[in-house]
C-alpha cells in the first residue's frame, strides 16, 4: 500500500496512522511495528528538512511477503542524498561531545536489517527491509 | 500527541507519542525545568530521534549546574532505542 504525504514535520501523525493502518491488516507483532514507524519517521523527517523547498510530495509504499517488510519512501523533487554513505554513529559519544543530527539514520540502520538507497535523477528513494521474527512481539 | 504534565513532588509525566512534529512544543516544556528532575515515561507508547534530542540537550544544561534529569517506566521498546543511541549510559534510568 502506497500514500503520498506533505512535505510537513506534522505529517507524521498521518505517517503513524498510514503504518498502523499496515501492521493491524498484516498482524505485525508490536515490536515490528515500533521499529518499523521509528525508521520511517527518521527518513521521512530526514528528506523533509534536507529538502524544503520542494513542492512535491513524500511517498511511503509498504509491502510484505510474510517474512520482511520493505518500506520505500520516496522524496518525488529531490538532489541526491544517499543516507547509505553517512559514516557510523558512535553510541559511545559521551555527552559533552555528542552534537545534535545523526541520529536519526542511524537509529533507522539499527532498528532494520537493510537500507539501500535509489536515485533516478528525480526521486530518491530509500528502501528499507525489515525481517518479521517472533522475538519482535 | 504528546502530553507534558506534572505529577506528584514535581515529576514530569510524559503521556503519548514523543515524536518529530512534538519538539518545539516539548522543548519550551523542558525549558522550565532547573534542577534534578524524574522524568515518568510510563504512559509514553513512542519516541524518536526529536525527542532524544529534547531530552539530552535538558541533561546537558542540567548537568552544567550539577543536576540531572533521571528518568523511569520506560517500556521495552524505548528501552531498546535508549540503548541503539547509547543512552542507556547517558541517563539515569530507573
């Protein structure tokens, strides 16, 4: 299932009803489901601000064969940026020196099992893959 | 929606989603608060990157005057991502 989303930090509620909508229908355990709308928000939040002045839309197509969820969210107008290349967040940062962006990708890295990223000279699209197990309830 | 309340001896009870679109909202919240503070995220069912960011740059100021922000009834998923950021050594959880 596939919906297009303003541009829009607020658009994040319909984002969470959008993924809901998705794991009632297809029973994803909780803990999926958690992983699944964090990620999405950290992509989806992340072309929103890194692309503002773009009129087009944000798209998320989520589908499932039983084993994996893959999440594509596609930026309609954007420059390409490949989150792929960002280099390793490093949890240990202690506070003093911790500054604030980066987070977000790498939280959506480990709250998945892939992230590869497409760019047609229009519309990047970050494809997520998240694999369903039992211990995600 | 988030909701930023105040509970018994000055707690701060979070209450639904701490998300993106609830930062600037939160932040002008966590603001207020001047020295140690327990942070109740027991009604709290989500939390991303926006609002670990509100939380940490409240530590750091706190932490500056010698205080903390020490928080409790996170629920295992917020666990689980406390621990992805390295945070979980950060704050004092209880």
């Amino acid at each position: 299932m596939e919906r297009a989303f303003k541009r829009d930090v607020v658009q994040v509620r319909d984002l969470f009803a959008f993924i809901s909508d998705f794991a009632r229908e297809h029973g994803l355990a909780e803990g999926a489901a958690f992983a699944l709308n964090v990620a999405i928000e950290e992509l989806f939040v992340n072309m929103v601000r890194h692309n503002p002045e773009s009129g087009g839309d944000i798209t998320v197509d989520l589908s499932t064969d039983g084993r994996a969820v893959t999440a594509r969210i596609t930026d309609c107008d954007a420059e390409p940026f490949d989150p792929t290349s960002v280099g390793p967040f490093d949890p240990a940062t202690p506070i003093e020196k911790r500054q604030p962006g980066g987070l977000g990708i790498h939280l959506a890295r480990s709250l998945t099992d892939d992230m590869t990223h497409e760019y047609d000279g229009t519309k990047s699209t970050i494809v997520l893959t998240k694999i369903l197990r039992t211990e995600d309830a | 929606m988030l909701e930023i309340k105040t509970g018994s001896e000055g707690e701060i009870v979070l209450e639904g989603r701490f998300d993106a679109s609830q930062v600037d909202k939160a932040a002008a919240e966590f603001a207020k608060i001047d020295s140690t503070c327990i942070v109740n995220f027991e009604n709290l069912s989500y939390i991303s990157s926006g609002g670990l960011s509100v939380l940490l740059s409240t530590e750091k100021r706190l932490r500056e005057k010698g205080h903390n922000l020490r928080l409790k009834g996170l629920n295992s998923h917020i666990r689980e991502l406390f621990a992805y950021a390295g945070l979980d050594k950060v704050f004092q959880i209880d």
